[in-house]
C-alpha cells in the first residue's frame, strides 16, 4: 500500500518561516557587501589608474607607482616601522587620549554651568583662534624636541572641537530628561553618567572624529621640525634629499593610516552609540 503523499510534502508554515528567517540575514550581508564595494571601490580605481598613468613615467618628480611601492614594501614593513611609525603613532594616541579627558571634563563643565561658559567664552574664542601650526615653534622652545613637545602640539589642536562640540551636546540635552532627574532627584555622578554623557555622546562623537582628522595632520607638522624621528621627519628628510619615491611612500602610508583608523572608529562609534544609530534608523524607517 502506497504511503499517503502528505508525509512526504513540507508544510507550508515551514516554507514561510524558513524564507522568513533567512531573508533578513541576507539582506544584511547584502547591503554590507554594498558597503565594502562602496568603500573600497573608487580607492582601487583610483589606484588601476595611477598606475597606469605613471607605467612609463620619467619625471623625476612623479615616478611610477611600482617604483613607490616597492620603496614602501622595503622602508615602511621593515626597521622604520619600528623606527619611525611605532613613535608616531604612540604620539597621536597620547595627544589624543589627552585631549579626550580634557576637552570632555571642560566641555561638560561649560555645557552644565551657563554662568562659567558665559565668563570663559571669550578667552576660548581667542585662544581657539590660534593655529595650532603657529604654536609648534614655540612649544619647542618650552619643551624641547621630545615627545612631550609632540604630544602638546597634537593636543594644542584637538581640544578644541571635543570640548566644543561635549558643551553644544549637554546643553542640547532633553528638557524632558532633564525634568525626570530633577524630580526623582538624581544629581552627580549617577546624573552624570547616566544622563549628560549618554545625551551629549553623538555630539561628543562628531567632536572626537574631528580632533582624530586634527591630530593626524599635527603630528606630521609637530615631527617636521625639531624632531628625530617619526613619520613627518622622515617625508622631510626624503624631500630636502631628492629622495621623490621615498618620500611618496611615506605619504602613502600616512593615507593608509587615515583610512584604517576611520574605519576603527566607525566600528567604536557603533559600538558605543548603537542606540543611537537605531533611533535614526527607526525616524527614517517612520518619516
């Protein structure tokens, strides 16, 4: 006797729930994949064409790029790794991590406190005014041509938008949040930590990219000059010595460095503010 053919048919409740549960995840891998492509599309391209471009290149002042890579594969992933990028990078982390417990602690200060941003509101105006650049001589004649002159000219000019942007991001926070502490008389740290910074933190955020973009580039004009090592002393002296292919490696990697540390952050930020990028995510979805 033949076996009832219902035994052997799937149950469409399955179907559905299988499409169902599976659709979602491709999806995601879908529209991260368009990231990838997105992100690292025009960089390749721009690299397919430079090297053709520079193939049979003989200026002197723009050799081909196989030229600069190599000198970048002997240089840079080798003893001036160690050298002259290690440093540098320990640099920018310090400078920067500086900056952070600064610029928060005085931004939520001001942000918090409208009579002390009121009477310290000029003086940083003018004191922001102020290149960064213009300071990295005279920061050298106080500190010398250590690291710890480095490390000033980094934090010289990425204060500044971390504290700016913490004081706009407290005192933007929710009159309503504000109220509810209030009455439920939640006040210092616990007020603090689960109020102020959590509301200001986008804004905290965007201050923190910035000051990261700053940081870079005064690290390479803090090593230009009175320094003896790092990256921007070593592109120095591959420029005054005509050494064009090493000094293009050099700007290379400090590209490569941008990029990578973009890229971390933006895994940091979502880390960090994953709520946040939920709530925009919902406005677009309902707006």
């Amino acid at each position: 006797m033949t076996a009832p053919a219902y035994r052997h048919a799937v149950p469409e409740e399955a179907t559905t729930m299988t499409t169902s549960t599976t659709s979602p995840a491709r999806r995601t891998a879908a529209r991260a994949g368009r990231r990838v492509l997105l992100a690292l599309g025009l960089p390749v391209l721009l690299v397919v064409l430079w090297w053709i471009a520079s193939a049979n290149s003989t200026n002197y002042y723009f050799p081909p790029l196989s030229t600069i890579l190599d000198w970048f594969r002997q240089l840079w992933l080798g003893n001036k790794f160690g050298s002259d990028v290690v440093p540098s990078l320990i640099r920018l982390f310090a400078g920067f991590a500086i900056s952070v417990v600064l610029g928060v602690a005085a931004g939520v200060a001001l942000g918090l406190t409208d009579a002390l941003r009121r009477g310290a509101e000029p003086v940083l105006e003018f004191v922001r005014a102020i290149p960064p650049t213009v300071l990295v001589p005279v920061i050298a004649i106080f500190a010398g041509i250590g690291d710890s002159s480095k490390i000033l000219v980094i934090v010289s000019g990425c204060v500044w938008p971390i504290l700016l942007n913490t004081a706009e991001g407290v005192r933007a926070a929710d009159e309503v949040m504000v109220d509810t502490c209030r009455s439920f008389g939640i006040r210092g740290f616990a007020r603090l930590r689960h109020m102020v910074l959590p509301a200001a933190g986008p804004q905290i955020a965007a201050g923190l990219r910035q000051a990261l973009s700053i940081g870079l580039i005064l690290m390479v004009i803090g090593e230009m000059f009175a320094a003896t090592n790092g990256l921007g002393f070593s592109i120095v002296q591959f420029q005054r010595t005509f050494a064009i292919p090493q000094m293009w490696s050099g700007i290379i990697l400090l590209g490569v460095i941008g990029f990578v540390l973009s890229v971390v952050f933006n895994l940091v930020e979502k880390r960090a503010l994953g709520w946040y990028q939920g709530q925009r995510e919902s406005q677009k979805r309902n707006g």
